[in-house]
C-alpha cells in the first residue's frame, strides 16, 4: 500500500455500507475493536493468540496500519452509514467521490495526485519500483 499511498495521504474507499462498516463480522465485537483501533502489532498479537480470527484481524490490520504507522485520513463515501457511526470508527465520511476529491486535494500543496482504481477490491495495480 505505501507504494500507491503517500505517508499522510488520504485513501477514498467507496462502498454502500448498506449493513454497517462492520459486515460480515461479528459486529460488536468488530466495532469494538475498530472504535479502539490497536496498533497493528497489537492486532497481530490478537490473531496470534487466537482472540481474532484472520480474516477481521487482516482488515482491521490494515485500517490501523493506515492510521497508525502510515498517518493516512480514510474517507468513504457512502450514503448507508452516518458520519457519527463512521467518525467513531475513525473514518471520515463524505457523501460524493467528488466531495472526498476535493477536500483532499484542498488540504495538500498544488501539484497533488490522485489515483483512481476500479474495482478496487478485485484488483492489485502493479507499480514500477520508486528509484
């Protein structure tokens, strides 16, 4: 992730959210867990220990490396979550791919990028290495 993802960049995921950030999950455990937000050492010491199981572990693994070790904002744009619900999770939410473009672009220096990747959760896009 850091090779498409600046240190304190910000990541816009897009998703309906129809059932909650959590789905699929054991949902107040996994909200817990989220609202705490571990380290990502401490997420893996969960899974290592068996308290998680990998799969949640890897998600939120992930969440916590951005927020934690990469110093990312995560915004998703979604009209089937309220910002509140997603704010406690410590996610930002937005209400358009357009509004969560603009605003980052607005926080960083003129010469920003943005990348775009459809199907994002179907795909891995392949960067030449950074010299």
């Amino acid at each position: 992730m850091d090779r498409y993802l600046k240190r304190g960049g910000t990541l816009t995921l897009t998703n309906a959210c129809e059932e909650g950030i959590d789905a699929g999950f054991e949902h107040e455990e996994y909200r817990d867990r989220m609202r705490q937000m571990p380290t990502a050492d401490q997420i893996g010491q969960l899974v290592q220990d068996g308290a998680m199981g990998g799969e949640k572990g890897c998600v939120l693994f992930t969440f916590s490396w951005l927020l934690h070790e990469m110093k990312c904002r995560i915004v998703v744009v979604t009209h089937g979550m309220r910002r509140s619900k997603l704010e406690e999770v410590h996610l930002v939410h937005a209400t358009t791919v357009q509004e969560a473009v603009d605003r980052a672009l607005s926080d960083y220096a003129s010469g920003a990028s943005v990348g775009l990747v459809p199907y994002a959760a179907l795909a891995l896009p392949v960067l030449p290495k950074r010299p």
